[in-house]
C-alpha cells in the first residue's frame, strides 16, 4: 500500500513540474469557440474528457456485467436453499441412497 503512495507522490510532483514548466498562453479554437488558457490546463481538461467518454463507453458493458452477477448469485442462494433443505429431510428407511432403475432390464440381470 505504500508503494502507491510513494507513487502517486512522485506522479504528483512530475505533474506540477509540468504544469510550472508550461504555463504560456495556449490558444485553443473548435469549431466556433475560441479558449486560451495554460498548456497544462489544457490537457488537463483534455485528459478528464478522455477518462469520461471512456466511462461512457464502457458503462454498458458494466451494468450488464453486474445484473448478470446479480442473477447469478441468486440462483446459486435458490440452490444453496434446495440442498439444505434435502439435507434436513429425514432418511429413507434402509440408509442407503436410492438406486436408480437401470435404462435397460437384460443389463442388470
């Protein structure tokens, strides 16, 4: 756990060096609008668009992922409740478990 503390520090410094390094006015023009602001805001702000469409994105596939784990977990709750409840019926008579009838008779004679 240290080790990403330690981690996140370093990247931390790395990214206020950066930002100290490349404060110039940046002009940015898209379409009709027209933004200056410092370099490191710039691709700040284009690195937190990045991470959200890419949430979008998979968001999907996530809801599915855990709707599919819910529906799965209650299935195997239903059977945990099944063999619990077949474990707490009482025996048959003579303990042992019951056969099957085998599919065809000359067999078992």
């Amino acid at each position: 756990m240290q080790v990403f503390l330690i981690l996140s520090l370093i990247i931390a410094a790395l990214a206020t060096i950066f930002a100290v390094q490349n404060a110039i006015p940046t002009t940015i023009n898209f379409l009709v609008w027209e933004f200056e602001g410092s370099l490191a805001l710039i691709l700040l702000i284009a690195l937190i668009a990045g991470a959200m469409i890419s949430f979008f994105a998979s968001l999907p596939t996530l809801i599915r992922s855990r709707l599919t784990i819910s529906n799965l977990n209650k299935k195997l709750a239903e059977s945990e409740k099944k063999i619990e409840q077949q474990e707490a019926q009482p025996a048959t008579g003579t303990g042992k478990p019951a056969q099957e009838s085998p599919i065809d008779p000359e067999i078992s004679q």
